[in-house]
C-alpha cells in the first residue's frame, strides 16, 4: 500500500469528519425544544400565568394609572379590583382563597384596616346565608326534597302521560324548593330527581337494538333535554322570587346597608313583594318555551312507553312513611318562614320585629332555627339530634366567603373614595330618564354574566349602578335592582352558573339547546324588569324617596 495515499485518505477522513456527530446537535436542539415545552405546559397546568395575572394587573395600574392628587388609595382600589377579578375569572386559585384576598390586600395597600374589612365577612347578610345552607343539608340529608319533588310530580304526571303538565310539575317543584335554598344548592339536589325519571327512557345513542322508532327516541330525546333545562332554570328563577334563593339578592342587601345605612333595609318581605311576580312572569315563559320548542303530539304517546304514574309512586312508597325527623325538620323551616314574612309587614302592622326595636334582622332568626336542627332529638338513636357538625361539613364556605368579599369590595370603594371619582365621571347622565337607563343597566348586567359567574357579576355591577343612581339623581335601587336581575338571566352559556354546569355536565345538553332556550328567557326577563320597575318596583322601593 502507498504511505503517501493512506496518509491522504486518513487526512481527508480528519478533515471532513465532524467534531461532534450533526444528529447530536439535533437532538440537543429537539431536546431543547422539549424542556421548553414542558416548562410552559407546567406554567399552564399549574396557573401560575392567571396567578401571576393578578399581582402583575395590580402592579401595572398603580405604577401607571393616575387618578389625581389625594387619590392613591383610590387608584390602589382599582388595582386591587383588577387583582381579585382575575383570580376569579382565571380559577388561578380556588374561588374561596381569592375570596379572601381583600383580607390582607386592602390593609396592605392602605384602603382600610384588617378589623374594618374583617367585618364585612360576618354580618347579618351572612349569617343569613350560613343558616340557610344548614337548613338545606338537614332537607337534603333527610331526602324531603326527594319526598317532596315524587309527590308533586306523579300529581302532575297524567294518565296517559301529559309532557305539558309533567313539566309543570318538576319546574315548579324546582322553583319552588328554590325560593328558600340557594338556587345551587337547589339544582344539585334536584338534577337526580330529574335524572333519575330520565333513566327509565332510552338515551339516543344509535343502539339498533332498541325496540322503539327512531321518530319514538327523538321525542324522547327532545323531552330530556326539557326536563334538565327545566330544573337548572326554575332553580335560577326561583331564587329570584327571594332573598335566600341566590347570592345576587344578598349581594344587592349587603351594598344597599354599605351605601346607604340610614336608608330603611330591604327586608325578605320587600324584595319578595317585587321578586315573586317577576319571577311568576319567568316560570310561565319558562314553560311556554319548552313546551313549544321540545313537546309535540307525539311526545306523550313516546313517553308512556316508559313513565306512568304507578312508576312515581312506586318510588314514592320505597321512601316509607315521614319520620318524627322529617317533620321535625318541616317545622323548622317552616316556622322560620313564617318568621321571614313577618319580621317587618306594613307601616300600620309593623310585624314582630318591632317588639325589639329593630335590632333583630333576617340573619337573627335565620341562625336561631337553624340551632334548633341540633337540639330537637332525631328520634332514630338514643342523643342523636336532627343534625350534628358532621353533616355540616359540605357547608359552601365558597360561597359565603364570595360574598363577604363582595361586601368588602363595596366598602372599598366608598372608603378608598372610588366611589366619588366614579360619581363626578358619570356627570354626564345627569339627564339621563331613569326608565332608560334601567333596561340598559339589565341588558350590561345579562351580558357579563354569560362569562363569569352571577354572584362575581352583581359585585363587579353593583356599586357602578349605585353611583350612577346618585349622579343622574333618581333612587339608586331603581338601577341597582336591574343590574342584580340582569346578573341572574344567566340562561345561554354554561359559564354563567355553577347551575347551568351542573345541567350541561348531565350530558342531555349542547351549548346551541341552552342558547335557543335561554334567549326566550332572557328576553322576557328585560321586558318584565322594565313593565314592573316603574310599577311595583316604585311602590316596593320607594322611588320618591329622599337619599
């Protein structure tokens, strides 16, 4: 072999070769690109891009946003605003712990004191609330939802089935339960019951196997979809009728006393004498439209193949008679009731809540019954009582922390001088006609809601509508009550309550069946705020009155 020759090719081979293989350099820049996405897909699943969204919003507007001298703490409100908001639209955290959040960032940033923002989580408002969520663990633990919504749908079932009157039954059975727990509370309990008579029909799922015509398992499908609609949406309209029935009414109380202590509070009685018939007004457009978008001729006869009425007593008799427990619990809701409607009446019979000069609210006798749940006997096992703090575990301290939040907020914005930068900002309306403001005010309030949740809505809303109410010099309720109503037409997307969720997550549903049945809904909704404001609404709350 020629040395000259092998030492050429052995050069060559050094000079062409590489220093490091290409395919490494590859696969660094593959495995580059692989960490890369790893750590934004951590970020992303673990939120710490909507965790830092807050502080990051909150530090941009006070390091850029100038409200004017002797402003700050103003300025601070905002940025705490857009803070607590992203964290609440985002999930970046648990929808309590951003509920408490004003607990130590108002102190932090100078809008109040930690004893005076304390006091907003703990009021007559909530203890309203509180009681009322240990009332409906003691009727859900005891089934009297269950007992009570077999009993007024076999009532309503027909024979042969009537799907017109069926659903009647199991709406107003909803709407009703509704009106005296929180509408969540309400459609969790009630979606099994619903369910639960939906399970007796074949689901739509192309099984050829079935005995029924396909023309037989469309209308069954189309009923299905009506009677989940139905539930989710009595439950919201329901807990319009009353002060109990959702957080929006609390909220709207709580800001009402916040902004306006010396103005008379708006009692169970007040808000009823306007929230029942508008929500009357609701639950027959609510039937109207399911019974024109989802019953036919036909339907009936496609049902009765599976639900009669021998059905619903069956399961009725499986329940056994009422318990000494049962009624025990019957009584004391009931007994609170009669407490609720009778605290404050008219001006010429002042109720019982006169016999102690004022001093005892809603929240008062509210927690007083509910403390009876654990004294009465049960009658099942020798000391056991109608409720113990075990049962009380699945108390929603979400939403009570919400609103407490909420009735922070509003503080704030009075106490940081937010709300007097806000009242000069809305000079303009000054001669605005209150009645077309309202409509307006319910619309913005309809259309927000669809996004975040209702409670969320009415705390964002709220305090605006009662500056505005101040600057364009009519009764600040007359925009505040639209804007918490608009904030509960929460009907077309499942966003826009934990309610619609539950209804969606049943799997009868699509996004375009809440949007065809909503949007009735919501219409009717507006139309009845703007015909009742200016009626009832100023003879409940007193337009002419002086602020």
């Amino acid at each position: 072999m020629d040395p000259r020759r092998s030492h050429w090719e052995s050069s060559s081979e050094d000079v062409t070769r590489p220093l490091l293989p290409l395919h490494d350099d590859d696969d660094s820049t593959a495995s580059r690109r692989r960490r890369s996405c790893a750590v934004v897909r951590s970020l992303l699943g673990n939120k710490y891009v909507a965790v830092a969204s807050g502080p990051a919003a909150c530090a941009a507007i006070c390091a850029l946003v100038d409200l004017g001298d002797g402003h700050r703490a103003a300025r601070n409100m905002v940025g705490v605003l857009a803070w607590v908001f992203l964290w609440w639209m985002t999930d970046a955290v648990p929808l309590a712990v951003a509920s408490m959040a004003p607990l130590f960032l108002f102190p932090v940033f100078g809008i109040s004191s930690s004893d005076a923002v304390a006091k907003s989580y703990m009021d007559d408002v909530i203890s309203l609330v509180l009681g009322s969520f240990i009332l409906a663990l003691a009727i859900e633990h005891y089934n009297i939802h269950r007992r009570l919504a077999l009993n007024i749908t076999s009532l309503f079932c027909g024979e042969p089935v009537n799907p017109p009157l069926l659903l009647l039954g199991i709406c107003g059975t909803t709407m009703f339960i509704s009106m005296w727990i929180h509408n969540t509370p309400c459609t969790v309990m009630m979606m099994p019951v619903a369910t639960g008579i939906l399970q007796r029909f074949p689901r739509d799922d192309g099984d050829a196997t079935s005995s029924s015509s396909p023309a037989s398992r469309r209308e069954v499908e189309r009923f299905s979809k009506a009677v989940v609609l139905g539930v989710v949406y009595a439950s919201a309209i329901g807990g319009m009728a009353t002060l109990t029935g959702t957080g929006v009414n609390i909220i709207l109380v709580g800001m009402w006393s916040t902004y306006f202590p010396h103005q008379p509070p708006i009692t169970f009685s007040t808000w009823m004498s306007f929230g029942l018939p508008m929500a009357i007004v609701l639950f027959l457009a609510l039937w109207a439209t399911l019974c024109v978008l989802y019953c036919s001729k036909n339907t009936g006869r496609a049902l009765s193949a599976y639900l009669d009425r021998s059905h619903l007593r069956r399961e009725l008799s499986l329940l056994g008679p009422m318990a000494f427990a049962e009624k025990m619990v019957l009584a004391v809701f009931g007994g609170l009731i009669v407490l609720w409607m009778t605290r404050s009446l008219t001006d010429d019979i002042p109720g019982w809540g006169s016999l102690f000069h004022g001093e005892v609210g809603d929240g008062t006798v509210t927690i007083m019954m509910a403390t009876l749940l654990f004294i009465i006997p049960s009658g099942k096992n020798d000391g056991e009582k109608l409720m113990d703090w075990n049962k009380c575990r699945r108390l929603q301290w979400n939403i009570i922390l919400l609103l407490g939040a909420g009735f922070a907020i509003a503080d704030g914005f009075r106490s940081s001088g937010l709300t007097d930068i806000l009242s000069g900002g809305l000079a303009f309306l000054r001669g605005a006609p209150a009645l077309a403001v309202a409509p307006v005010a319910c619309v913005f309030s309809g259309a927000v809601t669809e996004f975040t949740s209702d409670d969320a809505t009415a705390t964002l809303v709220l305090p605006l509508l009662a500056e505005l109410g101040k600057s364009i010099g009519v009764h600040p309720l007359l925009l505040m009550v639209p804007g918490a109503v608009g904030a509960q037409l929460s009907y077309l997307l499942p966003t826009g309550s934990p309610g619609n969720v539950v209804g969606f997550s049943t799997g009868y549903l699509r996004i375009k069946d809440m949007v065809i049945a909503g949007m009735p809904l919501k219409i009717v909704g507006i139309a009845a705020l703007t015909i009742l404001l200016p009626t009832l609404g100023s003879v409940v709350f007193g337009k002419d009155q002086k602020l």
